[in-house]
C-alpha cells in the first residue's frame, strides 16, 4: 500500500514539474521565433509574452525596444 502511494505522489510530482516546464518552454521558443524573424529583418513580426509580470515578460520587452 505504501509503494502505491509513493508511486501516486511521484506521478503527480512528475505531472506538475512537466507543467512547469511546459509554462516556461512555449513563450521562450515564441520569444526565439520573433527574435529570428527580427533578425531576418521582418520588423512586422509580433512579440509575444509582452505584459507578463516576470522574466520572459522582461526579455519580451527588451526585445520590443529593439524592434
């Protein structure tokens, strides 16, 4: 009974850290296209994460200052 309920915990434990790291991957490889496509001179390109209150959303905006 023990070894189920350790196995349940560290499946839910795997669950929310895959989540996480979901939540940080997407908006930092959007952040890398746009960055590509600025690079590549399309200055029509949208930036996303713009307005976030934490790190991607800074990196969003100093990439905006540089469009």
């Amino acid at each position: 009974m023990e070894a189920a309920a350790v196995g349940l915990s560290l499946l839910f434990l795997f669950m929310i850290v895959l989540s996480g790291i979901r939540g940080m991957v997407k908006p930092i490889t959007a952040m890398t296209n746009a960055m590509t496509d600025l690079a590549k001179g399309n200055m029509n390109v949208a930036i996303p994460a713009v307005g976030r209150q934490d790190e991607i959303g800074s990196m969003a905006s100093s990439v905006l200052v540089l469009k």
